[in-house]
C-alpha cells in the first residue's frame, strides 16, 4: 500500500517530529510512505525532523521551508505549489 502525507505547520518541530515517528511505527513493513511538509516561514529549529527524514524516509520525503510565515492567507498556495 502506497500512502502520501501532506503536513502544514509552523513552529512546531518537536510536534512535527512526534507525528512523523508515529506515522513511520504504524506503517512499519505494511505500507510505503511519502511524507511531503511545508514548514510555514518557521524560525530555524527543524535540524532534529530533517534528519529524522533523512534516517527512516530516505527517499520519500519533501520538505518546503517558505521565508515568509503566510498564514491562512497563504496556506491554499502553499499547497497548491506542492
């Protein structure tokens, strides 16, 4: 089983990286995951989730860091550029 996991968030790294352990445990040996994150204008702080990627979805991930926090605002062409 092939799954894709779009997370949006800001300033949230250790949430972001709670939710990518749980999500690697329960797909462990049954499915494929493809974790794509974009990471709302946050300030510096996602080394730990970057290497977490890098470690247990080495080739299944995308990560978006805009420079600017766009908000509900921007949010749908946050999504739309994934």
């Amino acid at each position: 089983m092939n799954i894709a996991v779009l997370i949006t968030t800001h300033q949230r790294p250790k949430m972001l990286k709670t939710l990518l352990s749980q999500i690697y445990e329960q797909c462990l040996g049954f499915c494929t995951v493809q974790i794509i994150i974009a990471v709302d204008g946050s300030q510096p702080g996602y080394e730990g989730v970057v290497n977490y990627l890098e470690k247990k979805f080495p080739e299944n991930y995308f990560l978006v860091i805009p420079p600017l926090h766009g908000g509900k605002q921007k949010y749908w062409e946050l999504v739309t550029m994934l």
